[in-house]
C-alpha cells in the first residue's frame, strides 16, 4: 500500500501487479493522472479500478475510457476490497 500515487509508479517498476486500486485524490499525483502514466509504462497493465470520495461525482463512463475497470466510493472496507478483488481477479489464482 502506498499514500502517494506517484509512488505507485515507482511500485509498479520493481514488482508486477494484478490489480491496482488508485484513489482519484491524492497528493502530488491523482488516479488520472497516474493510470495515463502507467499505461505508457506498460504494453498490457494490470487492472486498474479507481477510489473516489463519497461527495464527488466522477462521470464513470469517462473514468472507463481513461483506461479504469470500474468506480467505487469510499470508505473501502475489507468487505469491498473482498468483493473487488473476488470480481476483478482470476479465481484460479489463489
């Protein structure tokens, strides 16, 4: 885990993903600005769903087109992040 999106970056260099959750607020680099740089950094990356506040209204249909699976609103409990990874991950993995 990581408090920074552009950390995620430097993460994401060192070690291979399957699913990434990016908030869309964060310091330094937001979750749109740090997909767009990460699929420059890869041919075929890793999942990606985007985590926003509860009060913004993030147009989900353009959040998709930025390269994002899907949307949720925080808080992210250890039930969505259950039901995240249960829905975006290869079950044959684990």
């Amino acid at each position: 885990m990581v408090f920074d999106d552009s950390l995620v970056l430097e993460k994401t260099i060192n070690k291979e993903y399957d699913l990434i959750i990016l908030d869309l607020l964060m310091p330094v680099l937001g979750g749109v600005e740090t997909i767009e740089l990460i699929k420059k950094q890869f041919k075929s990356p890793p999942k990606i769903i985007a985590l926003t506040a509860p009060e913004w209204n993030h147009d989900k249909k353009e959040l998709k087109k930025k390269g994002f699976l899907d949307v949720y609103r925080k808080p992210l409990t250890s039930q969505l992040c259950e039901n995240i990874v249960s829905k975006w991950l290869d079950q044959t993995m684990f």
